[in-house]
C-alpha cells in the first residue's frame, strides 16, 4: 500500500485513541481531507524542486507505535545540554517520556499537548492558538490531521523562564520504519521571555519519518530563543515546519544547526502582526556525503516599522546538496521596514551543490531590503598562508570554515549551546582545535 | 643552514628559477636584490613549499635535511618562516587565535603538549611590545582591513612568536613608512642571532641601512649573478640594474 493510502486508512484507528467530539477534532478531519487532495508534496511543486521525498516515502513507515519503549538516560545523555539545568520534554517513538522529562505547572505550563488538550482548563489558549498560524499545506496538514503530542508551553504574562527548556524527540528503530509527527504549540504572552533548544534524534539507522509542526505565538514585547539542533543519524529524515506568529516589540530568534540526517528540510515562517518587531532567522548548514539540507525561509512584513535579519552559511562536501530559499514579502503598508538577506555557501567538493534562492516580494515604497549570496571554495592563498604558519591543511581548513559559519554562531545566547555548537563542528570537521577566536 | 644547489622552476611551462645557487649560514644575513620579474618571490615561495610551481631539478636543503618533498606546515615546523609581501586576510580569525593556533601545531608536530595559557599570553605581551603593537590590534580578525604597515609589522610579530631559525622577509619593506620600517627592522635585529638567519628579499638598499646584511647577492633572470657585502646595495641603489645586465653580456 502507498503511505498515503496507508496514512488515510489509518485515522480511524488514530480516532480510536483520541476525542472525537471537541472542536479540535474538527480541525483535524479538515485538515486530513486537505492532506487527501495534496498528497506529498513532489518535484513538480516549485516549492519542492530541489527536495524530493520519494526515496523516502518508499519506507514501508509503521504509522502508530502501541509499544512503549524506554531508553535509559546514561545512553542519550550526550543529546542532551546537559551541563546546565533546563526544562525538558522528552518523547519516544512519539510518546511522552515521563521518566527522562522534568515539565512544570509552576507560574507557566511546560508539558505536554496531549494534556493540555484533554483538560478544560487549557481550551481557552488552545481555542485561541491552535492551528491559528500554521498553514494548511500538504505536510502541515498531514501533521494537523494526527495532531496529538507534542510540547505545549505556555508563558503568562511578564514571566521571564528561569532556564532554557529542551525538546527532544528519540526514536527507537524498534521498527524497520518509524514516522513521527510531533506537534508543539508555543504561547509566549506580553514581555515574557523563554529559551527552547530542539532536538530529533534518532537511536539507530533504522529509517525515520518526522514531520514536525512548531507554532509559536510571541506577544508584544515578548522575547524568544529557539535553537534548533539537527545532527541525526543517516537515515533519519526530517520536516520541520515552523510557524511564528509576532506581535509589536517581540523578538523572535529560531537558529537551526544543521550538521546531518538524510534528508531535512526546513520550513520556516515568520509573520509580523504588529510594530517594531524583530525576526532573527540564522542558520548553519555543514553536511556530507549525500545529505541534503533545504531551508525555505518566509518573513512577511505586514506592519511597518520592523525588521528581519537573515544570516545562513552552508558549507557541503561529497556529494552532498543544499537549499535555500529565501523569501521575503513587504506589504505596501510596511512602510520603513529594514529587511536584510544573507546566505553564504562553501563548496568543499566539486560534487556538491547548492541552489540559491532569495525571493523578495516588496510592495511598500520607503523600505530596506538587502539580500547577499555568495557560492564559493575555500581560499587557496589562505590555507597556503595558515599552512606556512605551522598549521596543517585540514586544521587550517577547519579553521577558515568555522570562522565562516561564525557570525551565525556570536549572536547564541545559551553558552552551554555554543560550546556544543562548537563541539560537534569540530567533531564534524575531524580536527581537534579550541576555535575560540 | 639553508642550502640550494642548482634550482629550476617553473610556472605554468614559463622557466622562472634557471639554476640557482644559495647558500646561507646560522648567524648571517643575506639579502637578495633584483630587477622585477627577476625570481625572488619565487625563491621565497618554492622556499616555503607553495606548490603552484614545478621544481624541475634542484636541491633544497635545510641542516643537511632535503626539505623539497615537505609539506608547507612541515617546513614550517622545521623552523622556516616567510613574512609574505602580501599577507592574506583571514575575516573571523583574530590575530590571537591564529598565533595561538599556529604555535599550537607546531608544538604538536614535536610531540609537545599545547603552551599553557599563561606562557602564551606572556609572550604574546612581550613580542607585541617589541613590535611597538597595540594589544586592542590582537584581537581583530587577522590583516582585515588593516594598513599595509600594520600587515608587515603583524608578520615580523608572527617570526616573534614562532622563533624560526631560517625567516624570509619578501618585500616585507614595500607599503612602509619610515617610522614602521624602523620598527620592523628593529623588531628582526632583535631576533637575530648567532642561531638563525635571515634572508631579506627587496627592491631598494633603503631597509638595509636597517638591517645590515653579511652579503648581498643580485638575482636576475632565475640565477644568482653576482655576490657582494654591503656595499654592493649600494652600488645598486646608485646605478641601478643595467650595468649588471650589461656585465653578462
């Protein structure tokens, strides 16, 4: 049976677990009749003509894990921040990990979707929230269609979290193939502020699916950090999409640190309701052999005065390939808005490849939008220099690489993240050198 | 020290080095004059192990050591050390990093564990008082955007930091004022010893009033044609190229 097929047959069982008489439901057997005329998305989507998920979708993805699996915390420790206190939830195979999660209800609710939709005392922010700024493509409404679990973290009014909350989902591999769909919702009220690192991970190179559909709402004056770290093993394979709904005065940051996985593609969208909002999207991409990393970035400037900045590297060796796609729209009533664009790409091989895309929309006559993209190799007359120094080619490599990628990297505001950052490019780029530059 | 018998070079098929012959001693200065286009940042580059060039027959040989199979960080290590006549700018490396780093490997290609932070910093504070450096200027990205006196003066602190026991100085007088000249060639006197040598590629005798050298050669079409003290660059200061041309003919 094809997967769509199999995921359409599926729902009543999926309804089984589920109430099927609350509001949310209705929201949910919409969005399956949406997913069942859209299907996966294919090559002939322009969105979609660098990335396609057919190999993928071969996998014979087993849709509903009933079995409970565990995993003990000493063999996922290093993914992980572990060296700083956080929030943590944690999910396996999709289910809530009560055991390795430390959630609370304390001035703020940091738990879970499931709960937070099940009890009366929720309806109000999810009536409010839910699905509001998530877009009803071919992926988001397949994710719509079986939302259920994920993160729900809600921040009341001037409430600054004290520490950063983690969100890692672990797959098992007890199945030859497992698909996922988490679904977190984000809730950050007037002058709060919260930090959130993200996390797929998959244990084995058993075949994973995940679509993931994040909506986060920042309200006025409201400050985000969101990190999202992607370094899964081969076969894993990821669809994030995320929805980011901004009020006057609030920041929203998301970086993403894309470092391997099969296929990972990134859907980012940030929508500007209000003045004097800042968006920060940065992200680094270095990846090899024949992975492949697609970014497809959204701001939407609808209210004047704010700005966005855009800040990726990608640095891709082997046969690996690249996406970005940058998309920039300026309502005519975005007056004074300032958006600035900038996506560098090193090619490590002659194999690997990069499509380039900045996209601007721009309706409004009193703006500043900029965009930059370069594609280049590595400076020879560089490496000779660092070399003449006493530092080896792949040292010396190593070093002009990160000191590339790191303008995305001064402006993490967790230490403990960039540290591990930092690790893992080193760990990826096999060279053991401190890079604090 | 350094020993060269004999060297052919080329790039890209065009004969740039025709047979030369150097020969360079602990504790001696030599400087090597020449008409433009003559080979002298060829010398110092196939020198240094920049394989854009075909060595085509040749001996290069440093302490007794054939030195033309190694790779350029391996000549390094083995104590050569080039002030480029134009260092490359390396955007997001500060200065500190990159010294630190290049120490570092060097330390560990001989086996030795890194410097400890203490001693690195000790001696970062000390060379870039020698080299007249403000301390803010170590922690910029390295030779961005920074005036062609404040490269030059960067590469002598690099020798500095490093100690090599054989240093090529290309050019490193060109896009000098007097005052950075004399700090440069005051910083590479300081460094001079009876254990280390210097070469000291240039144009014009005004930096070996500075730096005052043992011996004097002239290069011209790839070989070394002719060899003198001191006072030779003067001679060339005075006449010019020309008369040596004439004097092969």
């Amino acid at each position: 049976m094809e997967l769509k097929e199999k995921i359409l047959s599926s729902y009543v069982a999926f309804e089984n677990g589920i109430d099927i008489n609350s509001d949310i439901h209705e929201i949910r057997t919409e969005a399956l009749e949406n997913f069942e005329k859209l299907g996966f998305p294919t090559k002939k989507l322009e969105e979609w003509k660098y990335t396609s998920l057919n190999a993928v979708l071969k996998n014979d993805f087993s849709i509903f894990l009933n079995k409970e699996n565990s995993v003990q915390f000493a063999d996922v420790k290093e993914y992980f921040i572990h060296d700083i206190d956080t929030y943590k939830i944690v999910f396996i195979d999709g289910k809530y990990s009560s055991f390795l999660s430390d959630v609370t209800h304390d001035g703020k609710d940091i738990c879970l979707l499931s709960s937070a939709l099940s009890k009366s005392k929720y309806s109000s922010v999810i009536e409010n929230y839910f699905n509001k700024v998530a877009k009803q493509d071919n992926l988001t409404a397949l994710n719509t269609a079986f939302a259920n679990e994920g993160a729900y973290i809600y921040i009341p009014k001037s409430v600054e979290v004290e520490k950063p909350i983690q969100i890692i989902n672990f797959t098992t591999g007890s199945e030859a193939a497992t698909m996922v769909q988490p679904r977190n919702l984000i809730v950050v009220e007037e002058n709060a502020h919260v930090q959130i690192i993200e996390r797929h991970q998959s244990l084995t190179s058993n075949a994973v699916l995940s679509n993931v559909v994040t909506e986060i709402f920042a309200g006025r004056n409201a400050t985000v950090d969101y990190y999202k770290i992607q370094n899964d093993e081969e076969n894993a394979s990821l669809v994030d999409n995320t929805f980011v709904d901004q009020k006057s005065n609030s920041v929203v940051s998301v970086h993403t640190f894309s470092f391997g996985g099969n296929i990972t593609r990134n859907n980012l969208n940030f929508y500007q309701n209000g003045e004097h909002i800042d968006s920060i999207l940065k992200g680094i991409t270095i990846i090899e052999g024949k992975q492949h990393v697609d970014h497809h970035t959204l701001v939407h400037h609808i209210e004047p005065n704010c700005e966005s900045h855009q800040d990726y590297k990608g640095i891709f060796n082997d046969r690996s390939t690249g996406v970005f796609n940058g998309k920039v729209i300026v309502n005519k009533e975005a007056q004074k808005t300032n958006a600035y664009q900038q996506n560098n790409n090193v090619l490590i091989s002659d194999k690997a490849t990069i499509n380039a895309k900045p996209q601007l929309e721009i309706f409004a006559d009193d703006v500043k939008c900029s965009h930059g993209c370069t594609i280049g190799q590595l400076d020879n007359d560089a490496l000779f220099y660092m070399q003449q120094r006493g530092i080896p080619v792949k040292e010396g490599k190593a070093l002009l690489m990160y000191a590339f990628a790191n303008t995305v990297l001064e402006s993490v505001k967790i230490p403990e993240v960039k540290s591990r950052i930092t690790k893992l490019i080193a760990t990826k780029l096999g060279v053991n050198i401190g890079f604090d530059l | 020290m350094l020993k060269i018998n004999n060297l052919h070079a080329k790039i890209e098929g065009k004969s740039i080095l025709k047979g030369l012959n150097l020969e360079v001693n602990a504790g001696e200065v030599h400087a090597i004059m020449g008409p433009n286009g003559a080979g002298k940042s060829t010398l110092a580059n196939i020198i240094a192990g920049k394989d854009d060039y075909d060595v085509t027959d040749g001996i290069i040989e440093l302490n007794g050591e054939d030195i033309s199979e190694l790779a350029p960080e391996e000549r390094a290590h083995n104590g050569v050390f080039l002030s480029f006549q134009y260092p490359v700018e390396i955007p997001g490396v500060s200065v500190t990093n990159f010294i630190k780093t290049a120490i570092n490997q060097t330390r560990k290609a001989k086996g030795l564990e890194d410097m400890p932070a203490k001693d690195m910093l000790k001696m970062i504070r000390e060379k870039s008082e020698l080299l007249e450096i403000d301390r803010k200027f170590l922690s910029r990205s390295l030779n961005e955007g920074f005036s062609g006196g404040e490269k030059k003066r960067n590469e002598i602190f690099q020798m500095a930091m490093l100690e090599p026991k054989l240093s090529i100085l290309d050019e490193t007088d060109s896009g000098l004022d007097i005052d950075a000249l004399r700090i440069v060639a005051n910083g590479v006197n300081k460094l001079k010893s009876k254990d280390n040598a210097v070469i000291v590629i240039t144009h014009y005798q005004r930096l070996l009033e500075y730096i005052v050298p043992d011996f004097v050669h002239v290069l011209y079409d790839g070989k070394i044609v002719k060899t003198g003290d001191a006072s030779l660059a003067l001679e060339l200061e005075a006449k010019g190229y020309d008369w040596i041309k004439q004097e092969l003919v």
